[in-house]
C-alpha cells in the first residue's frame, strides 16, 4: 500500500464527505442566487468537483479503482460541457452585449 | 450494440460529409443507418449480452427501449429534414443529433452507474448545443443556456447521489448494489437513501417532472421546433427508460421507500403541467406544460413492478412521442410563419379539412380519448397504479386529464373556428404530411391492437 493512500485512509472518511457537502452547497447556492452566468458556471464546477472528492475519498476508504476511474469521466465531461457552455455565452454576449442572468427573462407565458 | 455502432456512424458519416462537400448524402445515410440500427435492435432481442466487462447489458428491455427510440429518431429525421437543411450547419445538427441519439440508446442499456452517467452527458451535451443552434436569435440563446445551466445543475445533483451510494456500497455495478441492498435491507445507512433521493432528483430534472421543471417551458419555446420536438420525445422516453432501469435493476428491494417519492412528483406533474397548460396562449408552450403532465401519468406505472411495469412504460412512451410528433410537425409549420399562438390556427379547418381531422385526432390521442393510443396508454398506466393500491392517485390523473381534454380541445375549436383577419397560410411539406399520416397510422394502430407492445418485455 502506498503512503499516499495511507494518508488519505489516515483522515476519517465523514470529514470528506462534510468537506464535499459544504464544496457541493457553495456550488448549489452559487447557481440559484449569483446573476453573473460566469460565476454561475464556476458554480457549476464547483459542485462537480465536490462529487469528485467525494469519489476520491470513498473510492481510498474502500480501495477500490473504480470511484478513482469515474472521476476521470467526470472530469472529461465537465471539460466538454464548459466549453459548449461558454461557447452558448459568447452567443449571448455577442446578441446583447452582456453575460448578466436578468437579461435572459425574454420568455415568459 | 451494434445499435450503438450504427448510430454513432450516422453521427461520424455527417461530419465528414461537410468536409468532402457531399452534404446531400446525409439524409439518405441517416435513414439507411436508423434502418439498420432499428434491425439490429430486433435481432438483440432474447441474446441478453453483457459488453465491455459488465458496463452495458442488452435485455430484452434495452432492445426494445432502443429499437423505439430509433424509431420515433426515423420518423422525427423526416420531419425535420427540411428545418435542418436550411441553414449553415446542416450537417453539424445531424451530427449532434445522430450523438444524442446514441447518448439516448446508452440511457436504456446500461448496466453501471458510470455508463448511465456518460449516456445522460453525451444526450445532454448535445441538446445544449442543439438548443441554442438558431444563433442570432436571443431567445434560442436564452433557451439553450437555460437548458445548459440547469442540465449541469441536475447532473451535478445526481453525480452527488451516485458518490453517495458509492461510499455505502462500494461498487457502481447494478447487480452488486442490488445484491448489497438486498443483504443489508433491513440496516441500510441514510447515505443511502439521501444518494437514491439525489439520484431520483437529478432524472427527474431531465424527465421535466414538477418540481423540477420550471426550465422546461422556457427551454421549449425558445429552442427551434424541430429540437423541441426531439427534447419532448426522444429525451422523455430515454430518460424514463433510463429511470426504471435504475429503480427496478437497482433498488427494487427498497421500493416501498422510493414509491412515495414517485407519488408526488406524478401528482404535483400532473396538477400543475394540466392546470398550467389551460393558461397558455402559446401552442408551444402549451404542449411544453402537457409534456410535463405526461411525465406525470407516465410515473404511474413504476409505483409498482411486475411484469407489466415496462410494457405500459413502453406503450405510453410510443403513445405520446407519435401523437407529439404529429403535432409538432404542425407547429414547425406554424414556426415558418412566426406565430405560434393558438388563435394564428383559426381557419385552418377550412383551408386543410383532411389535416384538420387528423391533428384533432392525434391531440384527441394525447388527451386519452378511445381507441387512440393515448387511451391505451393511460389505461394500462392507471391500471398499475390501482394494483399497487393508490386509488386516491389516480383519481387525481382521472380528474387531471379531465383538464387536459379541457385544452386539447380548446386547440381543436380553434383549428375549426373562421378565419379571424389575419388568415395565416400554412404550407406542408411532402415531409411533413408523411410524417403526419405515419404518426396518425401509428397512433389508430396502437390504439386498437395495444397488444402489439404489451405483452413482449
């Protein structure tokens, strides 16, 4: 067993899971209440990389790859989804010239 | 999986084509591709494989989840042929469509949490894309960055129960969750159930279910119709057989607990996408509410599992996705002349007197009259959810599809009033009117021989 993984397995597992619950509500409460759609979306990834860790740590309590190997399809999924998201912002920007949420109230029933 | 394959190559085909300038090969390539697809999900049928170490298994279920996902794909290509093929990127939308698709078969046929994971993204990312295509307009930017934000706010939601319930078991197999659930039934910890709660919230953002559908009216309007049309379908029905595939393959010993969930998220659906909708002047809002009333019956039929559970899932999926389609061919062509309300389909009896008929008999279908599909749907859907022994549930759906008959026919006497002053004229193409006649074809057959699906899962 390596020593990295003993220190991992040396902090008990419920302050990773507090840690990633707190990282995962800064990203949530971010998302709802921010209005400028770029800290939304480092929101967005914040919360990503809280399920992350979390991975990471269950995945060193247990010890077992998988959890290690699914944060790697997190984190090539998060990357592709940034990149259509700030591709969809720079539309946005360049129709009203401002990346702030309030202007995207447009539709309404 | 060879489904998958085919799919995917539709996908690889129409990009290339917009290298080699040979853009005209991209419809009949996608219809011979959907062809083959549709014929390799038939003979997956009874092989039960499992591929690349247990990360996806074709039942019975998945074949015939994937085989009508193909085919609503077949007959929504037709219809939005036209659409795609004004504008630049015709060959990018295909493309982008031919990867949700297989985002859409992954959904239905997976066996890991992980494939389940990535099947959601790859439909999703797509969409978003998909979604904000009409790129001068701001209201297709709106709708898309709606979607993007709160599909990745959803898929966060749910990436945080599957870790949840990776810390309790330690495994993303569904065989060995469910085998772990099984064994531990009596002592299972509250990360358990807070993870299959986050997961159950996560889908049903992407099923548009009440409360987690306030992006979906928004998203629907402003997306191009074509795509809302293919969000309102394709998605729904993928998303529903990615739903019970996870409850009844993973947490079917628990599900006393998760049936309560599934109740009120079906009646706040079904109460607030029927009330909702009769408020619409929008035709296409309208059907965005009734989109979510639907997701609402069709969780009736997974309160409880038997046999019949995804035959009746599978049926109302078929149901509802032909008639929308049939409708939303209708819109598409009221988009073209930038009216969507209700009021613009005033007159189009007198001028359209065949189509007239056969809308009102697919929005009869969606609104459950007999013998249409829609009335075969919801009975088989009520009939589940009085063997699990809700009658009060569905007394409620009766009473909220009593509203929904309310506002398919409110459509129905608007396509049949006069002309008011302005007389939109609506021009059909050959597309649309054979999507029309397939969706209307489909939508008598299932309704009178519901037996053609029920019964083969």
């Amino acid at each position: 067993m390596s020593l990295s993984l003993q220190i991992l397995q040396h902090v008990p597992v419920n302050n990773y899971v507090l840690l990633a619950a707190m990282l995962f509500c800064i990203g949530v409460f971010g998302v709802l209440f921010r209005r400028n759609t770029i800290i939304v979306l480092m929101c967005v990834e914040l919360m990503l990389n809280a399920v992350n860790l979390l991975m990471v740590a269950f995945s060193a309590m247990h010890n077992d790859p998988g959890g290690q190997i699914f944060v790697f399809f997190i984190m090539a999924v998060a990357a592709a989804e940034v990149s259509v998201g700030l591709a969809i912002m720079v539309l946005i920007y360049r129709n009203s010239g401002s990346v702030d949420i309030d202007l995207l109230n447009k539709l309404k029933g | 999986m060879n489904t998958l394959i085919a799919i995917a190559g539709i996908g690889i085909v129409a990009m290339i084509a917009d290298i080699l300038r040979i853009r005209k090969i991209i419809f009949p390539v996608a219809m011979a591709g959907l062809a083959i697809a549709a014929f390799t999900a038939v003979s997956d049928w009874n092989t039960n494989t499992r591929y690349f170490n247990d990360m996806m298994f074709f039942d019975n279920y998945a074949a015939a989840f994937s085989l009508l996902i193909v085919v609503i794909a077949i007959i929504w290509f037709v219809m939005a042929v036209p659409d795609l093929k004004t504008g630049n990127h015709y060959s990018d939308k295909s493309a982008l469509v031919a990867f949700s698709l297989a985002g859409s078969v992954v959904m239905v046929s997976f066996s890991n949490l992980a494939m389940l994971f990535l099947g959601i993204e790859i439909l999703s990312v797509s969409l978003y894309v998909l979604a904000a295509s009409n790129k001068n307009n701001l209201l297709s930017n709106e709708a898309g960055f709606k979607y993007f934000i709160m599909g990745a706010f959803a898929t966060g939601i749910f990436l945080f129960g599957v870790a949840l319930i990776y810390g309790a078991c330690g495994t993303f197999n569904l065989q060995e969750i469910n085998a772990f659930v099984a064994t531990n039934k009596s002592d299972l910890s509250g990360q358990m159930y807070t993870g299959v709660l986050l997961m159950i919230i996560g889908l049903s953002f992407k099923i548009a279910a009440a409360p987690f559908h306030f992006w979906a009216p928004d998203v629907y309007e402003g997306s191009p119709t074509t795509i809302t049309a293919f969000m309102s379908t394709i998605v729904k029905v993928a998303a529903f057989g990615a739903l019970y595939r996870l409850m009844a393959g993973c947490f079917s010993q628990i599900n006393e607990w998760w049936t309560t969930v599934f109740i009120i998220l079906s009646v706040v659906s079904m109460l607030v996408g029927n009330i909702m909708a009769t408020r619409q002047s929008s035709f296409k809002r309208l059907l965005a509410f009734s989109s979510i009333s639907h997701a609402g019956y069709m969780l009736l039929p997974l309160l409880t599992l038997s046999d019949l559970t995804g035959t009746s899932l599978l049926l109302y999926g078929a149901a509802y996705a032909f008639a929308s389609i049939g409708i939303f061919s209708l819109v598409s062509v009221m988009s073209e002349n930038d009216d969507e309300s209700i009021d613009s389909l005033n007159g189009f009896a007198k001028s359209h007197p065949i189509k007239a008929i056969l809308f009102s008999v697919l929005l009869l279908s969606l609104a459950g009259i007999p013998p249409l599909a829609g009335f075969m749907g919801k009975y088989y859907a009520f009939y589940a959810a009085l063997k699990s022994g809700n009658t009060s549930i569905v007394l409620i759906a009766i009473i909220s599809s009593l509203i929904g008959v309310y506002y398919y026919l409110q459509v129905i006497i608007a396509m049949y009033k006069p002309t008011g002053h302005t007389s939109a004229s609506f021009r059909f193409t050959i597309y649309q009117n054979i999507v029309l006649w397939t969706c209307f074809l489909i939508t008598l057959i299932l309704g009178i021989f519901p037996q053609l699906i029920i019964g083969w899962l």
